[in-house]
C-alpha cells in the first residue's frame, strides 16, 4: 500500500442567507474565518482539501422559494442527504476504506433540487474524480457505512449517484462524439 498523507477537510458553506454574510469572509481573531480554518488544518495535516458548497453558475436573482414546486418525496430526499456532516464514519467502518456514501450524500443533496441542476453531471463526474484521486477505495455494498452513519443517510443515495454518473458519462462521450464529428 503507498504512503498517504494525512488530509483535512475545509467545508467552506454556502449562501449564508441566515447569517447574512459570507460566514467565510467574517472576522475571526483579525483574519476571515475561512483563512484562518485553512491555515489551522495546514498545521494540523499534510495537505488540505477545501470545498464550498454553492453552485459557480449564474442562475439570476433568488425566485420567490414558493414558486419553484420540489415534489415532497425530492426535498425529504435532498435534506436528508444534506444532514451528511462529514464526519468520516462511514469511510472508517467501510472494508474498502470507500468514501461512496459521503460522496453520495454531497452528490444528492444538490442534484435533486433545482438550484442544483445546472452542474448535476459536471458535479459528479467531479467528485467521483477526486474521490478516485484521493485513492478511497470502491463500494461493495457492505453496508456498514450505513450502519455506522450518525445521520443515518441510505445507501439509496449511491444509487443515485451510480445512475447520475452513468448518465453523465454517456452524456459527455455524446458530447465528445458530436464535438469529434464523428456522430
């Protein structure tokens, strides 16, 4: 087995709509809160990854949240999904040291609202793609990830996950058929 380095990770949240500002751009001790996280965790491990949780494209000003209608079955869905705190449990209790159900948890959360549509299949291409890099291991459906969870998320959502990327897969060898001109 290589050598890994040891990593943290830097979750650097989202819109802040309840606080009212960019919590990571809030002063903590003279420094923004997300500098000096960072620069806490860089002391502390050999390298550290560090991910926001909004999407990058423009979607306009906010609609009235009433007005976009999310099926109830979708929203319990997403939020649950999103109850994922990032903890590492399931990687711990998982043979394969698989990061499928965090991964999963991230990948659903967004993907089945509509804010999160615009980059569904970029997102999990992504993601999928870092997890790889980061040498976490396969799913094998043990379950224990889903044992072990504080938060309770299903293996459903890697179920989704596997179909998301499926899709995004197919979509991008079309895509680079077509660019190709041999489709």
């Amino acid at each position: 087995m290589p050598d890994r380095a040891l990593a943290g990770a830097l979750l650097v949240g989202g819109a802040s709509t309840r606080f009212g500002s960019p919590k990571a751009l809030a002063p903590f001790e003279g420094e923004p809160l997300a500098v000096r996280a960072h620069r806490v965790l860089t002391s502390a491990f050999d390298r550290v990854i560090a991910a926001g949780g909004f999407i990058s494209v423009r979607a306009g000003s906010a609609p009235e949240a009433n007005d976009t209608l999310v099926p109830k079955p979708a929203a319990d869905s997403a939020m649950d999904a999103a109850a994922c705190i990032g903890c590492g449990a399931c990687v711990a209790a998982c043979p394969n040291a698989s990061a499928m159900l965090f991964v999963s948890a991230k990948v659903s959360h967004l993907g089945q609202l509509p804010q999160g549509q615009p980059e569904r299949y970029t997102r999990v291409r992504k993601m999928v793609a870092q997890m790889d890099a980061e040498g976490f291991g396969g799913c094998t459906n043990h379950r224990e990830c889903e044992a072990s969870c504080p938060k309770e998320i299903s293996i459903l959502h890697i179920a989704r996950l596997n179909r998301d990327l499926l899709k995004a897969q197919l979509t991008a060898t079309e895509e680079k058929t077509v660019s190709d001109g041999a489709g």
